[in-house]
C-alpha cells in the first residue's frame, strides 16, 4: 500500500469514527448522513486524472487506461474488505470490464446497490464524465467498510465499463445475472457526472418503481436547502439495463451538454445560457473540469442514500450486526490466516469462486481421501448471538439418488470437544452457489476453530467448493 493510499484509507476511518457511532456501541443507530470526503473524492479524480495522463490521455474502452482504471478501483475496494470481481466482456472497441465489489455482510437476498460507469470516450481524461460518479461512489464504499458497520442487507457496488458505446457493461451485467439474483437487488442507484462545472442538481424521474428512492434523494438536497429538478434522463445512463428488469432506480446528475437557464442560475448559481459542462465529451474534461461544491453535494447524497438503504427492512431475518470475526474470509490472500491440507485453497480456474478468485475445494478426487480448512476465533462473550455463514457449490459425479457417498462436515473444535453442525453431501449437489448459515451462539466466550472436513469413497468425485465465509455476531 502507498503512503497516498494508506493516508486515504486513515483519512475515511478518521472522519468516520468522528461521525458514525461505531456498530458495537450502538448496533441499532443508522448514521444516516455521513459526510463523505470530498477530499477523498478529489483525490480518485487525481488518481484517475494521472491514469489517463500516463495512457494516452484518455480512458476508453479497448484502451490501456481503462484496464488501468478498473485496475485502481478494484484494488482500492479489495483493500477495504470488498469481495471484489472484474467481470470482462467484448465490445466493438475491445475487451471492457465491469468491477463489482459485495460487502460481505448482510441479508444477501436483498441486496442494494450503486453504481457509475467508469469509462471515458476517446477524446479525452473523462473527469467528470464520469471520473465524478466512479470516485463519489468509490469513496462511499470505502467509507462505509471503514465505519465498521453490518448492514441489514447486502451493499454491491458496480463500477460499469463501456457505457459510451452504448450502456454496454451494465447490459453485460444484468443479461449475466441469474433470475433468482436479479430478484434479489431491491434498488440501484446510478451516478453519472457529480461534478459539472456550471452545475445543475437534477433528480432522475423516469422509472415509477424508484420513485420511493427519487423521493429520498429530493428530500434529502432540501434539507441541505439545496433546490434540486427532476430529469427525465430517457434511459441515457446504466440504470436504463437494471429499470428494464422492472428494478427500482434512482440517481443524480450535474448536467451534461444541455444550456443552464436564467431561472436555474438564479437558485443554482453558476452561468446562464452556457452548458452545465460546457467540456462535456472533450479533451478539455480535465481535473480542472470540475465544480467542487457539486462533487461535495453529490457525494454527500451518494453517502445518504447507501447509508440509509443498507438498513431499509426489506423482510430480513436477524441480520448480524458486530462485524466478520474471521480473518482472509474469502480466501483472496490464499492460505493467509487458515490451517489445514495444503492445496485446498486454490485460485483453480476449473471450479468459479464465488467472490474473487481464490476458494476452499475440498474433495473431487474420485478416490478414498480426506481433506480440511479451518481457522481458529475467539467468539467475545459480550455477543448476544453468533453465526457461521458461508457460500458453497457442490457437484458431483455420484448418480442422483439418496445414498450418501461424500461428504463435507461443518464442525466447531471447542478445546477436545468437536461438534459437528450440519453435514452436507452429494445429495446437495448444488452448482450455483448457495447461502448456508448455522448459530454458533453457543460458543461465546470461547476461542474455538470452525472447520471443513471433506471426506469422499473409493469413487466418483464430488467437490465441496466454499468461499466467503463469515462469522458475525450481534
Ligand atoms: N450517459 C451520458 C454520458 O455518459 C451522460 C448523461 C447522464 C446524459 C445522464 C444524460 C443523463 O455521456
Ligand atoms: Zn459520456
Ligand atoms: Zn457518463
Ligand atoms: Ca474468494
């Protein structure tokens, strides 16, 4: 980590610890409005600004400084705690990617996200458009994984590439997803240009079911006596691919090419009868392209409405509250912070992880075998309730049926006492990931090791594939 970096990622705990009462103090206070750094923020737009600098001045699609982009952000957000993926896909002008970052907390059947495409066109750096989005949205996710909080759901952040050939990453995202993950996004919020320089402060209002979210955002400028307008954006940004799913969506938006009126600039400020950025699509969208004030309110909504819609009760059961007591849960650092049999945490291409790239397969050896993974936690005797959570996909080339050949146990080592908690098998041939999650209550107050056992006979592979493993308290 650079020093740049690591005084960054200080500088958002610091403001956060001053502003949102850490989760164990109070595990049910919702610091509604957080002031998200517009510091922060302007420090992304340099970092994005110098990326574009050093790649030809520019950051589109197909071109080095948009991989390098994508790059930056998902080591940003992988540094944070994020579950992070680089999506790829083809267009017209070359591989693009998608970077979508889960918090691993929270209901996962209600997940709420944000977003903001990240590409530039080829004419230039791409600051506002859409530098300003991508950082004030960036810079929420840090904040919010710095702030120590469990949300009540799941919080995905979508960083979209190729949106200037036509919205095509978050396309690519949405056509990708599976229905039952499709049904599970309760609301996605859309940010493209925070910044402009003659700015306007325009509310999306074209999608009826986001109504209740364009509502909270209008109510939310008016407390800040900030006069905001609707715009009716006609599907112009990423949300148009999640709105055509019947998703709810919202956003913000500075104005791009469109001509400030004389009545805009008399509640807005700024200059009538020029564009609200007037470098839209230009070279000229530089770092010097922006209005910091916007970026600053922009921003600070961005953080609203995350902080407010991670705790929306959409129906959700028992969400943990104290945070992830396991170290290197998604197995991203490989073994780091794990014991067991060697070679079990794989980043194998052969099985898909289910964030980033490394996971826990045991078994799929087709022969007598047994296999662990575990780590060794101390469950504070403070809790009221623990929990193990994990995800796991499981196939196998035993015949469907209802004889039990391999097996996975879930087990707790407490001293010279192993309990086991569930026991799954080929019988749970599963291969899209599922949510498992057993209480583990009872162990508070004690240091304990949670524990995989693969075990599998003479024949016939069956692979238990776990990743993203938490142990939350409340
Ligand atoms: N999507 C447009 C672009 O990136 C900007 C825009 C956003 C225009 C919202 C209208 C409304 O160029
Ligand atoms: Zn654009
Ligand atoms: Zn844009
Ligand atoms: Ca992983």
């Amino acid at each position: 980590m650079s020093k740049t970096t690591l005084y960054g990622v200080l500088t958002a705990a610091l403001v956060s610890t001053a502003l949102v009462p850490s989760a164990a103090a109070t595990a049910t206070t919702v610091a509604e409005s957080p002031d998200i750094s517009v510091t922060n923020v302007k420090a992304h737009l340099d970092q994005l600004q110098s990326i574009a600098t050093s790649n030809g001045g520019n950051r589109y699609t197909g071109r080095p400084g948009y991989r390098a982009s994508a790059d930056w952000v998902r080591s940003k957000l992988d540094a944070a705690g994020y579950t992070t993926t680089l999506q790829s896909f083809s267009t017209s002008a070359g591989t693009s990617y998608n970077v979508i970052a889960e918090w691993p907390f929270g209901d996962a059947n209600h997940v709420v996200m944000a977003g903001s495409h990240l590409d530039s066109v080829s004419s230039g750096p791409g600051i506002n458009d859409n530098g300003t989005g991508s950082s004030g949205v960036l810079e929420t996710a840090l904040a919010y994984a710095a702030s120590g909080q469990t949300p009540r759901n799941r919080l995905r952040f979508g960083f979209w590439g190729a949106e200037e050939l036509g919205l095509v990453g978050s396309k690519y995202y949405v056509n990708n997803l599976p229905a039952a993950e499709r049904d599970k996004i309760e609301l996605y919020l859309n940010f493209d240009m925070t910044g402009s320089p003659n700015p306007g402060y325009f509310v999306y209002n074209d999608n009826p079911a986001g109504n209740g979210a364009r509502d909270d955002l209008t109510a939310y400028f008016t407390s800040k006596s900030i006069q905001t307008e609707y715009i009716d954006v006609q599907g112009r940004s990423d949300h148009a691919a999640f709105r055509s799913l019947g998703i709810p969506t919202a956003g913000t938006f500075s104005g791009a090419e469109g001509i400030k009126t004389s009545a805009q600039a008399a509640k807005w400020g700024g200059t009538a009868g020029q564009a609200y950025d007037p470098c839209y699509h230009r070279s000229c969208d530089t770092i010097n392209n922006l209005n910091l004030t916007s970026l600053d309110r922009q921003s600070d909504a961005i953080g609203h409405m995350v902080w407010n819609y991670a705790q929306k009760d959409y129906g959700t059961t028992n969400p943990p509250t104290g945070g992830n007591l396991l170290l290197n849960p998604g197995f991203e650092s490989g073994a780091t912070n794990w014991t067991g049999t060697t070679g079990v945490i794989t980043n194998s291409s052969s099985k898909p992880a289910h964030g980033g790239s490394y996971k826990a397969w045991l078994q799929g050896n087709g022969r007598s075998s047994t296999e662990n993974v575990g780590q060794s936690v101390a469950i504070p005797a403070s809790a009221t309730a623990a929990s193990l959570s994990f995800w796991v996909r499981i196939d196998t080339a035993e015949t469907t049926g209802s004889t039990v050949y391999d097996t996975v146990k879930v087990q707790v080592v407490d001293g010279a006492t192993t309990s086991t908690l569930a026991t799954l098998s080929n019988l749970n041939k599963a291969t899209a990931y599922v949510q498992k999650t057993y209480d583990v209550t009872a162990y508070k107050g004690r240091t304990v090791t949670v524990k995989f056992v693969g075990q599998e006979d003479s024949s016939l592979q069956t692979s238990f594939v776990i990743d993203d493993v938490v142990l939350g308290t409340s």
